[in-house]
C-alpha cells in the first residue's frame, strides 16, 4: 500500500464517508465565489481569521494555494430531518474530525493547508482582530478563498448537492 492508499485508508478510519487523492490540481480562487463572504450574506465576516477580511485578499488566498499540486478531498454526508437539524454540530463534528486527520495523519507531510466547509470552529469565540490563540488548529474556508467546491468533487468524482435531507461538508487538504 503506498502512502496515497495509507492516507486516505486513515481519512476514513476516522469517520469521513469518502476521501480521494487529487494530483495535479489547479485551483482557481474565483471572485464570484468570495462575493458570498459579504457583510449582508455571512455574519462571520468580519469576526474572524478565516473569513474576509481576516483571511487576506483573494490574491493573497490563491497564492497560498498556488504553492500545491495534491491534496485530499474530504467528504463528510450526514442524512438530516431538515426540521430538527442542527447545521452548526454537524459542521463542529466535520471540522474535529478534520482535525483529528490532521493531527494523526499529516504531520509527515513537509506542509500542509487545510480548507473546510464553514470555517474553523476551534474557540467559542473568535479574538479577531487580535491575533489567533490557535493558530496551528485554524482551518479556512473555501468559500473564503473563492474555491468551488461542486469542481473539486467532480474532479474527485464525489457527489455533491444541496439536498432536504442529506448534508454534504467538504474539506481539503493541501499537501506538499
């Protein structure tokens, strides 16, 4: 088994529902998509590292994510009563487990950037504009860096859709 298989062999041992290894990748921080992360369509804009403007331009996000090649698509779907559904603890528990990947599974890699749905979720409450008290757990959003997730599924040939009863949270991990 070679270290592609192992990685994502240990991504779903710790509960995400698929995992693929992208190579090759070129991702586009499109500004259609960062115009979601506005004062008016988002309240964590503003209020934290992970969104505008804490998470730097979208030049400055694309040329983060510029510096890699490959990465691992996470998928996290979770069936939901849309009545009784708590968005907030589903996202929580996707972005532990994320961090639970990272923290057992990545640190062979000589660097690392984690991209998740909905941002980092680590502090009850963001110290933005101070500087982060976690750092080394912060995740970013994708949205904030403009990426589309429906491209990096189809890409890893991972269904993706906004559906009433099924939830469909994406991570990536950019490795180097």
């Amino acid at each position: 088994m070679d270290k592609n298989d192992k990685t994502i062999n240990n991504a779903i041992s710790v509960g995400f529902t698929n995992a693929v290894w992208l190579e090759n990748l070129k991702i586009e921080c499109e500004p259609r998509l960062r115009e979601y992360c506005n004062p008016e369509g988002c309240p964590k804009h503003g209020n934290n590292w992970v969104c505008p403007p804490g998470s730097g331009s979208l030049k400055e996000c694309a040329e983060k994510v510029k510096e890699f090649s490959q990465g691992i698509l996470l998928q996290s779907i979770t069936d939901i009563n849309p009545s009784s559904v708590d968005y907030a603890v589903l996202n929580k528990k996707h972005n532990l487990r994320l961090q639970n990947f990272l923290e057992e599974h990545c640190k062979s890699f000589a660097k690392v950037l984690a991209l998740t749905s909905g941002g980092c979720v680590f502090c009850e409450v963001c110290a933005y504009p101070k500087p982060c008290v976690k750092p080394n757990l912060r995740m970013n959003s994708l949205s904030a860096y403009g990426i589309d997730v429906g491209k990096l599924c189809e890409a890893g040939k991972m269904e993706y859709a906004f559906r009433s009863d099924k939830l469909y949270l994406i991570a990536l991990v950019l490795i180097k």
